[in-house]
C-alpha cells in the first residue's frame, strides 16, 4: 500500500507522517512510555495496554497493524494473550518483548504466531527496523486482500493475481471476450498461467454453468488424442470394446481448453479446423454427424506464426484460433506481482499442510525478487510450495530457498566429486542433475524441456532412459 506523506503545519513545527498503528501490552509504565516516545518520533500511531484483557479489548475494538506484547503479563502470560490475538486476527503482526528472553522462550513464542522477538534492553535501531518490516508486511497483505476484493467485484477472478500494468490490461481484456462466443487464442511461456485466465474467461461467461473441458494436446500420441476429443463407437480399433463420448460431446454448451495446441499434427488439425467451422464432427468409426456448441480456447508456448511458415501448423486453423489473442507476459516482466504471488502460495499450501501461514523475510523475498523465473509463475510456486512444506517457524528465509534462487551451482551438481568417482561417473550424475533441473522448470513436459535444450525429443528421452531420471506428474497451473 503506498503511503502519503502527510504533514500538519503548526506554529513552528511538523508532525512525521504517520508510519502504522501500533499496540503496546506490558505492565511496565516506564516500558511502556519508552516504546511510545520512541515509536511516536517515528512516525507510528500508539496505544497502550497495562494488561492483556485491555489490550483485547482495543484490538476488537479497532484496527492495528503491529503489537508489541510482553511475555510476562500478570494474570494470563504474554502466551495466552497472544493465543488470544490469534483467534480474533490471525494476520495481526505480534511481537514478543521479555526480559526473560531464552531459546526456549523465543522458539515458543515463534511456534505460536510470534512475528519476532526480542529482548529487553532492546536496540532501539534493530527494535525500529522489526517493527517496520512487520508493519509493512501487514499493510502489504491488507493491499492484496483489497485487490483481491475488487477484483473479484469486478470480475470473477479467483485464482489470478496480480496489480502490475500487463496484468491490469489482461484483466481487462479477459472481462471484454469473456461475454463473446469467440475463439481466444493464449500465448506465452511455460509457467505463465494459461490455464488460469481460460478459467477466468470462462466463468465470466454465459457458459459459466456449463462445463469447462482442459486437455493437454501435447501428453497424448495423435490415435488417442483423437479418441479423447472426438469420442469412437464400439469396435472403431482393437481395443474399442465400448462406445465413448469424446470431449467436445462433454464440453457441449460449456467451453473446451487446448492446452499446447502447437503439438497437434496435421490430420488431428485438419478435423479441429471442421469443428470450428461446421461445429459438427462424427465419432472415429461412426457415421452419423454430431452437433455441438463449444466454445474453444487455445493455449501455446509456441510462435503459431513461424510453425505456419514451416508448414508445420495450418493457416487457417491458426485464423480460426487467433481471432482474439491474449498474451501472457513472462513472471521477469511483472516482478511487481512476485510479493502477491508469494502471498497467495504461501497461504495455499498452509492451508492444504494445516499450519500456520508463515510470513517471508525481506532477506529471503530480494534474491525471489532479482531471480529471472525461466519457469514463470508455476516455478515460484513450486518453490514456496517446497519452501512450507520444509518450513518448522512462523517464517520463510533464504535457507529455504533453492541453492538455484541463491547463485548456487550446487543443485546442478556442480560440486565436490567423491574421490573414488570416475569422470564419466562425475558427468552422468551433472546430466542427470541438470535434465531434471531442466525438467522440473517445465513442469515435467519433455516436449518442452527438448525445445529449451535445442535438442530433439528423442535424445532428450533416450538421456532420461540411459541416466535412470523419474518422471514425476505434472501440475496444473
């Protein structure tokens, strides 16, 4: 949230603007008016508590965005209350201050929600800069929830996030196709959220009600692809032993994804092209022509236009698909978007672990800040899903972080050797180490992780067969 810089002319003087509003809960006077001054020559907005039922009572009676609470309170301890903070705002900043401070202490305030904490006598230098930095973390968070609140108002935007200019314009223009019946043609890198911004297409539709079809073109050898977009009557090939809906039938009236479009051949081209023009199609084997009203977007990670060049993709069923296009800028060009996205993920995958949302460090936010994301939005959540999941605080920092996102070479294998290591041993195991690097970054799709080593796919798969590398399931972004 960006912050005005307010100034109140008096007589002879200026007041600071404003920083924040900070609750104080010792039993301390002299505590308490030290940590006031201080904070209010700063600029922050101040109140006081003796005890932890009055500063309860003014927390549910306005809003703050940091308190500093002792962990020896008479009555119910510093834990209890903030035990207590935690059921009315789960998000409220809380640090500890006690003059008690031991490990033990410390690592049980954290545990418990504790942003940080600290220890009197305090550095007031070190104090002021915690206070900032969870201060600016609350009015951050407070940001994204009104974003996300007027985005959805707006739009029904579940799932994408995002205050940057490029994704600003895609939001626009997502709410303007949405109401149409045409074709929408997604571009951009892997990772960018494809799949993402056709759901939010199609749940700001008339068709919202109906379903909405994802297939990956590119998973699927052309015989089946087929069968799964077109369906077969019984007996159509060897191990036709059913008749079988294909997925235009289910995606009738609803809307139907193409994810990788660029993958299909020809012929498969050829029969899509019909669809879009005739909306018809018969069942492999069958004889009777099927009517449908599916609306088609398409997603690629290829140039269209240099595969119809080479003749390796149609003309006009790149026309047909390319009557509107949205393209999805790289994470690198929106790195504005990365605090929120951290957020977003973080929340995510506490949720689906059962834990606390933990907070990210501004140490470990700047290197996700200055890396390039070759694998966009869908390589920081892996990394912030990994991040939790490795996670034992309240916090994230840089020792959660990927040796990758750190200037590391090491999970590329780029380290020591075991001494009794043989140099074709020490060469398979930095190829192994890089493919899966490499394959990780593509989400596993070895078709795409082929193309970024200018290499064909049938090397790629031999190398993944030769050097033992498992091939994991591919997430949905």
């Amino acid at each position: 949230m960006s912050e005005a810089a307010v100034m109140t002319h008096g007589t002879m003087n200026m007041q600071p603007a404003r920083a924040g509003s900070v609750l104080i809960i010792d039993d301390e006077a002299e505590i308490r008016e030290s940590l006031q001054t201080l904070l209010e020559l700063e600029g922050f907005e101040v109140e006081t508590a003796e005890n932890g039922e009055d500063g309860l009572l003014q927390i549910e009676s306005r809003p703050f965005d940091l308190v500093l609470l002792d962990l020896a309170l008479p009555g119910r301890d510093g834990m209890e209350v903030l035990s207590d903070i935690r059921g009315h705002d789960s998000q409220l900043p809380v640090i500890m201050i006690t003059a008690y401070g031991t490990v033990e202490n410390a690592v049980r305030a954290m545990q418990s929600g504790a942003a940080n904490f600290i220890q009197k006598p305090w550095d007031n230098e070190k104090l002021l800069a915690d206070v900032r930095a969870a201060v600016g973390w609350r009015r951050a968070e407070e940001e994204n929830v009104q974003l996300k609140r007027a985005l959805k108002q707006r739009y029904n935007f579940e799932n994408i996030v995002g205050k940057s200019e490029p994704m600003l314009k895609i939001f626009d223009l997502v709410a303007q196709v949405a109401n149409s019946r045409s074709t929408v043609l997604l571009q951009g890198e892997s990772g960018t959220g494809k799949e993402v911004i056709a759901k939010a297409i199609h749940l700001n539709s008339p068709r919202r009600d109906k379903p909405f079809v994802p297939v990956n073109t590119g998973s699927m050898p052309a015989d089946l692809l087929e069968s799964t977009l077109f369906g077969h009557v019984k007996g159509a090939f060897t191990s036709a032993i059913a008749s079988k809906k294909g997925l235009f039938e289910v995606a009738d009236k609803g809307t139907l994804f193409l994810d990788e479009i660029a993958t299909m051949g020809l012929e498969t081209q050829a029969k899509i092209l019909r669809v879009l023009q005739d909306r018809r199609f018969m069942h492999l084997g069958g004889i009777q022509e099927i009517q449908v009203d599916v609306r088609i977007i398409a997603a690629t990670n290829i140039d269209l236009r240099q595969m119809v060049r080479e003749g390796r993709f149609r003309e006009d069923l790149f026309y047909r698909l390319n009557v509107i296009s949205i393209d999805l800028p790289p994470l690198r060009q929106r790195k504005e978007d990365i605090p929120m996205l951290v957020e977003f993920f973080l929340k995510k995958y506490a949720e689906e672990n059962g834990r606390p949302v933990p907070r990210i460090t501004p140490e470990a936010l700047r290197p996700l800040m200055a890396y390039s994301w070759p694998g966009n939005v869908r390589e920081l959540e892996n990394v912030i899903e990994r991040a939790v999941v490795l996670s034992s605080g309240p916090e994230i920092t840089t020792n959660l972080l990927p040796d990758s996102m750190l200037g590391r070479n090491s999970s590329l294998g780029l380290h020591d050797p075991p001494s009794d290591a043989s140099l074709f041993d020490i060469v398979d195991d930095v190829q192994r180490r890089i493919i899966t690097d490499m394959l990780e970054r593509c989400n596993w799709n070895q078709t795409e992780a082929a193309e970024r080593f200018h290499v064909p796919l049938s090397t790629l798969n031999q190398k993944i067969r030769r050097l033992n590398i498992e091939i994991k399931k591919k997430n949905r972004i």
